[in-house]
C-alpha cells in the first residue's frame, strides 16, 4: 500500500503550516486533526490539506487537541462556512456522535481518519489503520527482541479513543500465549511523551527488575526511554513503540527503541480526500465500506534506513 509517490508527497508538506490556503476553487474542505504537535497528528493535517488544495479546494485545518467542546466548535465553522466535507479525526469514540451528526443534519459529507466512533451510518468513511493487525504485528517483533520470558510494563493511550483497547489486546492477545512473560503493571498516559515519563518512572520505582516496556504508541515509548535513562536502567531494556513517528525511527536507529509499528497515516489522510472529492462531485461513494482499514508495517534496525519521510518508508 506504500507508494515512492508518497515521499514525494510528504516532501512537499512537511514545513508548511496548518493554516487556509489562499486560492478558492471547488469551495471550502475542513480538516479537524487532533493535536499538531504531536508529529503523527501533524502529518495528518498536512497530507489532507495538501491533498485537498492539489484537487482545488480551499482547506482550513484545526485541532481540538481531545476535546469535545473544541471539536464541537470547529464543526459548528465548518457548518457556518458552508463546507464541502469535513476530515475528522475524532475526539471521542462516544463524545463525536453528536459533532458529527450536527454536521450531516446540515448536509455536510463527514470523513473520518484515525479514530473511529461508535456508530455506524453517519459518516461516509472511516478510514483507520489496522490496529489489531498492527498490535500483533508490534508484539510478536516485542517476542522476537525480549524472548519467552520476563518482567514488563505496558503503557496504555487515552481510554476515549477505542485505538488504545484494540492495541493492547492486541498485545495481551499474543503476550499471554507465554506464560513466562509476566506484566507487572499497566498505567494510562494518554499517548503523551510527559505522561509516558511520568508514568514509567513511578513503575519502575515498583517494579525495578523489569527488562521490556511495550506501549500503545511512540511519545509515549519516548517518554519512557527518558525515564529509564534518567535512572540509568535503559541498556537492557526493550521498548516497542507505535505509530512510526520521526522521533521513534531516530530511537530505534541509536540502538534505544526495539522497533516502531508504522501506521500509514500519509495514505489514509490523502485517501479520505480523494474520497471525499469523488463524493462532492458525483453524489456516490468511492468505497462502498464505511469501516476501511489500512495495514501496518514493522519499522526495527533492519530497514530504518528506508524512512524516507514523516510515516513513508520506501520499497
């Protein structure tokens, strides 16, 4: 599902801001990503919106950064401006519905990317990646590097987005196959790098004698190997991550992160777009399945040097 085109792609967007374009052609598309700042999230934003202006829309791209009320708020604008579609990447598997809704009662197409939310039939597309096959993918690779036994801990995103359930049972799915592997403690960081420190230095003040981390996604990983190299505990420490994330793959090249499981974000944003397009202008879906997934990839030692750029590694 990778293309050499998508670095071509990223290339392009990989500076530019989150802002309106200036040119007005097939109307306005709205773009609503979660939070910027977070470099999966940026990447998001940017692959829509450059995708969107190539087709000849004006884009505006905002972020409610898990916030419902924001979220609510950007659809509202979205609404008053008369958009063609939206791009959502949803705050809240339950807490969206209503945004969402809000802004099909006012005849405005939705397209979801990331996230899902928990009712079917009001967007036109989810497109996601495959989470479940992207945990089992991380864990049997988190196997492979820690073998068949030990102690660990696990690090668990936001419970609101239904991506952190689906990977750590992905991860439990294959972990408990070996009954040697023992985890010891599991704490929510809410996918951030501060959190993931914080919450990986007060595991480890109770569970010292750890060797392996496994974690719903890469800052909060990063976060971890900050902790475990303030306390001096990182050589001999596994850590897997997810997301495929610049900083990550940069880990895993210094020897520090085991691997990162790709998601592929740069295809699934364009494709949202595309599809939301060929809806404006013909009234038909592109893709009959609402719930479209997109498979991972493992991004370890051995092909690192092939990330080309943010979330693209080449053939």
């Amino acid at each position: 599902m990778f293309t050499k085109g998508k670095q071509i792609l990223l290339a392009a967007v990989a500076a530019a801001p989150l802002m309106a374009s200036g040119a007005w052609a097939d109307g306005l598309m709205t773009i609503i990503v979660n939070d910027p700042s977070n470099p999966y999230w940026f990447t998001e934003g940017a692959v829509a919106k450059a995708t969107a202006e190539e087709l000849g829309y004006e884009t505006t791209v905002g972020a409610h950064k898990g916030d419902t009320n924001t979220e609510s708020t950007l659809i509202d604008t979205a609404i008053t401006n008369q958009a063609k579609a939206i791009i959502l990447d949803p705050a809240n598997a339950d807490g969206s519905i209503g945004a969402v809704k809000k802004a099909v009662d006012a005849g405005i197409p939705v397209f979801l990317v990331n996230a899902e939310i928990n009712q079917s039939g009001l967007a036109k597309a989810q497109l996601v990646s495959n989470n479940a096959q992207g945990a089992a993918l991380g864990a049997l690779q988190w196997v492979e590097v820690v073998g068949d036994e030990g102690k660990y801990v696990e690090l668990f995103g936001a419970p609101s987005d239904n991506n952190a359930q689906t990977r750590s049972n992905g991860y439990e799915t294959v972990l408990t196959q070996y009954p040697d592997l023992e985890k010891v403690a599991m704490e929510v960081a809410d996918w951030d790098r501060t959190k993931g420190y914080n919450k990986m230095q007060s595991m480890l003040q109770a569970n010292s004698d750890i060797n392996a981390v496994i974690s719903g996604n890469d800052e909060m990983a990063l976060g971890a190997i900050a902790a475990l190299k303030e306390a001096g505990k990182l050589e001999g420490m596994t850590i897997g991550g997810f997301d495929g994330s610049p900083d990550a793959v940069e880990a895993v090249k210094a020897g520090e992160m085991a691997y990162t499981v790709l998601q592929p974000v740069a295809i699934f944003s364009e494709e949202a777009v595309r599809q939301a397009d060929h809806f404006i202008k013909t009234g038909e879906l592109k893709v009959a399945e609402e719930k479209q997934l997109f498979d991972c990839m493992i991004i370890n030692a051995d092909n690192a040097g092939n990330y080309t750029a943010p979330f693209v590694l080449s053939e």
